[in-house]
C-alpha cells in the first residue's frame, strides 16, 4: 500500500514537472517572439527619430568650436572619442564617436553636414547612424547602409 502512494505520489509529480516545463518554453518561444518583434519595431522607427537628437547634439556640444578636425583633414569634425581613436591608432571607432563633415558649395557656402555616430549594436551598419542635414538641421537623409568608418 505505501509502495503504491510513493508510485501515485510519484507519477504525479513528474507529470507536474512535464507540465510545467512545457508551459515554461510556451513562455520562453512567446518571450522571444515579442522581442523580435519589437526589434523590429524599434530598428524601423528609430533612424527617424535618432536625427533630431542627434543634430541636437551636436547643436549643443557646438561641434565647430570645441572639437578639433580629423588631422589632416578639412571641415571634418571628430568628438573627443574619435579623436582619441585617430591618435591612438586604434582598429575601429569605439561607441561613442562622431563625425562631421560639412560639404561646401564652390562658392564657399555651407551646403549640408554630414553626421556619422557609431551607437553600436546594428549589424547591417557596423553599429554607425549615419545622416545628411541641411545648414538649419533639417534632415535631407538617413543613409541606410553606412560604410564602417576606421581611424
């Protein structure tokens, strides 16, 4: 009688256990499927919304007079992260970095500025944000497909 309490006790319990661990991967495959799904959503949207701020910021850290230009190079502006990374030598820009780079007419206007910020984490961008602006920080383009900028 004891042996078959201990077997009932038992059969029950692992059938417990099959449950559980079945609802537990429903839960983990649902969790991932969210996820996806809004990485997805957040890929879409965010180029659109990462311009303004971006512009933004480089509004206020005021690019033209507190950074200093790629060495050797005219009317492209590093943040003191890239700047690092150029005189280090180092392999890649490090998260962080900004490039600016502003195009001018060949009658010495300012045409657009070109912003390139390496945020991280996209594979299709080599982790860089990439934008075109007009003068007054309007956005003329969000380049899509951003070539990984070296030191």
């Amino acid at each position: 009688m004891r042996s078959a309490g201990i077997l009932l006790l038992l059969v029950l319990s692992v059938s417990f256990i099959y449950t559980g661990c079945k609802q537990a991967e429903e839960v983990v495959d649902k969790s991932e499927e969210m996820h996806e799904n809004a990485k997805l959503e957040f890929d879409a949207s965010m180029p659109d919304k990462l311009a303004p701020e971006v512009w933004s910021l480089i509004q206020t850290e005021n690019y033209k007079l507190t950074w200093k230009t790629w060495p050797g190079k005219q009317n492209i502006y590093v943040n003191p992260v890239a700047l690092e990374a150029i005189e280090k030598n180092e392999a890649e820009f490090p998260i962080g970095a900004i490039i600016v780079r502003d195009k001018y007419s060949n009658d010495d206007n300012l045409e657009k500025v070109y912003v390139a910020y390496r945020i991280g984490g996209n594979e299709e961008t080599e982790g860089w944000f990439s934008a075109d602006y007009t003068p007054g920080g309007e956005v003329i383009k969000v380049n899509k497909n951003v070539i990984n900028i070296r030191p």
